[in-house]
C-alpha cells in the first residue's frame, strides 16, 4: 500500500474558460487552450519518537483531614469549649471541665499510665520534650521521670490553673502526633458526659476509594498528579492504603473498596481551606524509552497484525509499509516496534 493508494489523487483543471471568453482570447491572438495540471495533495505526517510512554486512570477524591478521632469525658461538667475549625497546636487547650484545661502533647505513644517520681519509658521522654518545647527546664530529656521533672511539671500545672500535683495523667493530657484541627463540637457547655469534640490531625490529605485491582498501582510510595476542585495542580504520595468491605443493606452483598490516602508534596496546591474535592491521577504502567506513533498512523493487515507507512524518497511509490508489533497504547500514542523502523522517521497519519 503506498501513499498515492491510500489518499489517491485528484485532477484539477485549472482554467476554466466561458465560450464567449475564449473566442475573444482566440480573437486577440492568445491563441491559449485549457490544460489540466495535477496537483499532489498534502499528506499528514508524524515523526516516529523515542520516549517514556505511561498509561494512567483518574479517580476523584475527597479533601479533608486526616486521622479523625472524637475526644470523651468521664465526669464532671463541660465549662468551656473550642470552635469548630479552631486549629490547636502544642500547650494548647482542647476542651475545659471544671474550668480544668485539657491540654495537646504531641507524640506517637498514648499516655496509657501516670508518669511520676520514679517512672521510666520512652513515654517518660516523650513527655519531657514536649515540656522543653513549652519553654520548661532545669531536667534532663531522658527516660527517668526524676524530682527534677517533677519540678517543671508543678510549675506548669500552676500556669494552666491545675493542682499542683507533679503528676500527669490522662485527665488533663491528650497526645496527637501534631497540631489538630476541630471538625466538630459534639457537646454543649454543661454537659456532663459522653463525646465532647472531634478533632484530626491539621494536616490535609486527599481519600480515593478504587476497586481492589488497583492495588497494583496504588500502593504506598507512588507518585501521583491531582487537580484540586479549586484549580491549582500538584503532586503527592500514596501514604496509606486500606481494604474496606461494605455490605449493601438491601441486597446483603458485601462490596470491597481499597482506601486510598494520598498525602500532598506541598498542601497549599489543594487550594481553601476545609473539605473540597481532587482528580487524582495513578500511573498504572511505565515503557521507558520506546518507540511512539500517533494511534492514527495504525493500518490492520489483512493478515493480521498492524502496519505503519513511512515515508520514503527512494520507494518507487513514495512510501512503503513496515509490520509493526504494538505495545502500551496512551494518550492517543502507541509503543512499535520492528524491522527497519527508526527515530525520526516520518509515518502516514489519517487525517
């Protein structure tokens, strides 16, 4: 098959002359008649191209907070409450019972004993750096909850307006691994018991629930692009990826979902602040370094198979066919390979 074959060629008669025009031409001694000149129409091209080919899929996701937990009360009476939307960072109070502060620590372990004279742990060491980083000295930041310890411990009970007992405990303490955020306040001044706030982490992550064949690219450690609702683009980094099973109560089919947490390079490109949307998009496959074509430039064999038609000067027709074996296809191109095809080289496109 050769370009002339393909697109064909047209006849065009490029005089056109009226009965009355030409005996006047003839009469003026022009002595012209009509000739017909054929004209090669244009032929569209692409270059052969040597590159990384990747294939993609777009989700949407939801913009939110990450790592949602809801803070409760075993007694006593709620005397004063944040806002919702309040962001608390470290020394800061959660919520007031008995006009006694809860207070934010940060830290991986929970408090899951009392620390006093004489305790010691890695629980010890994360509470005392997070004492030095309230300004508080005169201890050394090591496993041992010394009297030395306990000292600084006193004088800050002092500032927040607590007993001065030299023992931390849950009652007033709360860990979160940073700074959260208040996504709700669940009780009202007064109350005695149950929930009283929910707070999350005060970093901002995007949530994607695939289908389960996605784990093969979805997993933790991959690079993805996101467009956030608001308009600005940006990169991040699958930080989790979690198995759901859901059951549908109607049916009583249970429906099992992956997770997705994607975890932004730089969380101001997720735009405004508060819950919002992303398109995510996932590589799913990679060819480094392989030859392209437009998918336009595909011709199927009657035999099988594809083709691609390159241009060539020397060809008695102009251009000859090459068998092409086709990989990933993407973005309207396509992975070829075979003999005597090159970088560079010009292919026949369909317009």
């Amino acid at each position: 098959m050769s370009i002339k074959s393909r697109i064909g060629w047209t006849a065009l008669a490029v005089v056109v002359v009226a009965g009355v025009g030409l005996t006047a031409a003839a009469t003026a001694g022009f002595g012209f008649a009509p000739a017909a000149v054929h004209v090669k129409p244009k032929v569209e091209t692409a270059k052969v191209a040597k590159k990384d080919l990747t294939d993609t899929v777009e989700a949407n996701g939801s913009v939110g907070y990450e790592a949602q937990q809801s803070l409760t009360m075993a007694g006593g009476t709620v005397t004063w409450l944040p806002k919702e939307g309040d962001d608390i960072q470290r020394g800061g109070t959660l919520y007031k019972v008995d006009e006694k502060p809860k207070v934010l620590l940060y830290g991986g372990l929970p408090l899951w004993r009392p620390l006093s004279v004489g305790t010691t742990g890695d629980d010890v060491k994360q509470f005392e750096e997070n004492l030095a980083a309230l300004g508080y000295t005169g201890f050394d930041v090591d496993t041992k909850f010394t009297s030395a310890t306990e000292a600084a411990v006193k004088k800050w009970q002092k500032a927040l307006g607590l007993d001065q007992s030299g023992v931390v405990d849950q009652s007033w303490v709360y860990y979160s691994s940073g700074a959260v955020r208040v996504n709700a306040v669940t009780a009202s001044v007064g109350a005695s018991s149950g929930e009283v706030i929910q707070v999350a982490n005060n970093s901002r992550v995007i949530a994607v629930k695939l289908k389960p064949d996605a784990a093969r690219f979805a997993t933790v450690g991959a690079k993805v692009n996101y467009v956030s609702a608001d308009g600005p683009s940006g990169t991040g980094t699958v930080s989790a990826v979690k198995t759901t099973i859901s059951r549908d109560q109607s049916s009583g089919n249970d429906t099992t979902m992956l997770q997705v947490t994607v975890r932004p390079d730089d969380v101001t490109t997720l735009g405004a602040l508060g819950e919002s949307t992303a398109k995510v998009t996932f590589v799913t496959d990679t060819r480094p370094g392989v030859l392209t074509v437009p998918v336009t430039a595909l011709l199927a064999l009657n035999e099988g198979g594809y083709a691609v038609q390159i241009v060539d000067p020397k060809a008695a027709t102009g251009s000859r066919l090459v068998a092409v074996k086709t990989g990933l296809f993407s973005q309207g191109q396509v992975e070829v390979s075979g003999t005597d095809l090159a970088e560079g080289q010009d292919v026949v496109v369909a317009s």
